[in-house]
C-alpha cells in the first residue's frame, strides 16, 4: 500500500491515532443523537476493528495503541491482548470461541496473525510478512500512469513519486473472518485476500488497481503537469474488510491506496471474491474511505465510509450504495443478534493532550 500521489488529505489524520493518548473505556451511556442506536463502549482510541457474538460480547481494537478489548454484555471492556509500544493490534474476528487478530510493526515489514483459544491461550497462527517476501501477491500489478510519455513523466513533482511501479513488499493485516479449517486475511499492504489453513498462507485474490482520470481540476490541485490531463492514474486497491457472505463468497471492501475524502473520484469499491477460483468482480463503486462492511444473510450488504460519515447499504442485487445511516467517522461494522454494531468516532480525541472519543455502537436493522 503506497499513498504516492495527490494530497493524501486521510493518511495524516489516520498516522496521528499513534501519538493519541489512551483513557480506559468505559460502558456508554444513552445517545442523544440518535435514539435508535445502543452505545456499548466509548473513550476507545482508533477502535478500527470489531467483532461481535451472538450473545453480544463485543471484541474491538483499539488500533494504534496496541490493545484488543473484550467488552461482556452489561460489564466494562478489558484488556485480553496488547502489543508492545508501536505495535498495532487490529483485525479481530471471532468464531466457535476462537478469537482471532493481527499485531502489524514497522513500516508494513511486520504482520502477524494470532489466535486466543476458549482456554484463553494466545498462539501465533501466521506469519505474513514471510508470505509477502516470499511471493509479494500483486508484484506484477503496474500501478500510476496508463500511457504516459517519459517527456511528461519528467515533469512531475517529486512528492508524486514515479509515473509508473509495481506493487512492492508490504504487509498490513487490517481485518480477518473464518469458516471452518481457513482464516481470511484483508492484507492492505499487500493489496491482496489472503487464505491461511492450518499455519499456511496462500494468495486468494489480488484487489484490481482503482482507476481515475485526471482532470484539468484534478491537476491543478496537485500541482500536476498540464500533460498528465486525460491520462489514467492506477491507485492501488487498499483492502480493509473481508466477509464471508451467501454462497461462501467473499465480501471484500476497498479504499485507493491515494487521497480518501473523494477529491480524485470516489474511488472506494466492494468487491465479491470466489475463494476457490479467485475470480474477483466488482459489486459497487462510488465509495468514499470503504473501512468496513457487513453482510446480512439476505444478501444486503453494508459499508462503512469514513470520511463521507455514513454507513451505506447495498441492497440485494442492487450495485448502488444508498446511504442508511448517518454517523461521525464509521470504522468496522458487524451484524449479529438482528442488529448492525459499528464502531464510529474512530479519528475523534487522537491528538495530544485529547480525550479519546471513539464508540461501539448498535443499530436495529430494518
């Protein structure tokens, strides 16, 4: 995952969650902003990653400060994981009792995948970055400008980086989900699902680059060269979530490895994954900052847009996403119990000296 081009007006505000300072979580009490939703949990820091049980036992990261919280029905969140100072903890997902998540270090070197047992043991499952060294999934992906000229190419800023390249070694696990014998791992380093049996990692499918035209506006933004107008500009597809939907087909959501608020196109798309073939085809785009989806079992599917606040819905045979809720910067989303659970907030109180304002919130479907 590369963010190269085009004032990436998302990355500083995400990479400023690291300095955020850290208050215990607390139960929540009543929102007054909207009455149909059930807060669970607030004072969470960049709780971008969320799993939910049937009885309603809440699993949520609280990303860049290195902790996994398990929050009991009625009872406070607790710590049951934590990484070293600069370490990540993300990607939770829960399944027969099993808890699942990734611990990321470094500059997308590190990626690792560990499980909790129902005996409480914590065990490695996976190591990623061995995998992405190894095979490095989208190495022959060219990324940048379709059919630009090497005159053009000269022109460019430094800041954009180089007109053309290819996906290169990086490994960022941002969420999981399992069925039985296989874990699915949205890896947004390496642009790519990934499949783990047993401690083996194989490449399911690689996300297809997210393309825009650079406009006459667009250019001007970014201080581009008045020959790159017309062109194609290839931003990688940067998976966030990953969900095993009807069929056994996987749900993937994706954000362009560039600027997140829409200001080159909205560029953020869901995708449908067949984890036996790897075929991978587009099922919406239009999407702003795509950081989470869930799949009801009617096929409806629902996203999560960060920097558009809202929680979208793509209804069953529809390739449009209409929004269904409005929220402040939705992060992960889960249905279980007939309800859809958000963690929303997830950038809010993450600079020095601010209260950490992120939430896990519940919303009756329907």
């Amino acid at each position: 995952m590369r963010s190269i081009m085009l004032s990436l007006t998302a990355g500083p505000a995400l990479a400023a969650l690291a300095a955020g300072s850290l208050l215990s979580p607390v139960v929540a009490g009543p929102s007054a902003g909207d009455p149909a939703a059930r807060p669970v949990v607030h004072g969470l820091t960049s709780p971008l990653s969320l799993a939910v049980t049937d009885d309603g036992t809440v699993y949520v990261s609280q990303n860049f400060a290195g902790l996994l919280m398990r929050r009991l029905p009625g009872k406070k969140a607790q710590v049951i994981a934590s990484v070293a100072k600069g370490g990540e903890a993300g990607a939770v997902s829960v399944r027969g009792g099993a808890v699942t998540y990734a611990v990321s270090r470094g500059h997308n070197e590190v990626g690792k995948i560990r499980r909790i047992d129902a005996q409480g043991r914590d065990r490695g499952v996976a190591d990623l970055g061995k995998h992405e060294r190894r095979s490095n999934p989208d190495g022959d992906v060219t990324y940048g400008f379709r059919g630009i000229s090497k005159s053009c190419a000269a022109k460019l800023p430094k800041q954009v980086g180089p007109a053309t390249y290819t996906g290169s070694v990086e490994t960022h696990p941002y969420a999981t989900t399992s069925a039985p014998g296989v874990t699915y791992v949205a890896d947004a380093g390496a642009n790519a699902v990934l499949a783990i049996s047993g401690h083996k990692v194989s490449t399911v499918a690689v996300i297809p680059p997210a393309v825009t035209e650079i406009t006459k506006a667009r250019a001007k933004a970014n201080g581009l060269p008045g020959c790159t107008v017309g062109l194609d500009y290839r931003f990688e597809s940067v998976p966030t979530d990953v969900e095993i939907g009807p069929g056994g087909q996987l749900y993937v959501s994706s954000l362009p490895g560039g600027p997140e608020d829409g200001s080159v196109g909205r560029l953020g798309a869901v995708y449908v994954v067949d984890p036996a073939s790897g075929t991978t085809e587009r099922l919406a785009r239009g999407l702003v900052s795509a950081t989470g989806l869930a799949v009801d079992p009617g096929g409806d599917v629902y996203v999560s847009e960060l920097f558009k606040n809202r929680i979208s819905r793509i209804a069953d045979g529809s390739s449009k996403a209409k929004t269904w809720r409005k929220v402040t910067m939705p992060g992960d989303l889960e249905i279980s119990g007939g309800r859809l659970w958000a963690t929303t907030d997830v950038l809010k109180g993450t600079g020095p000296g601010q209260r950490p304002g992120g939430k896990v919130r519940s919303f009756p479907l329907g």
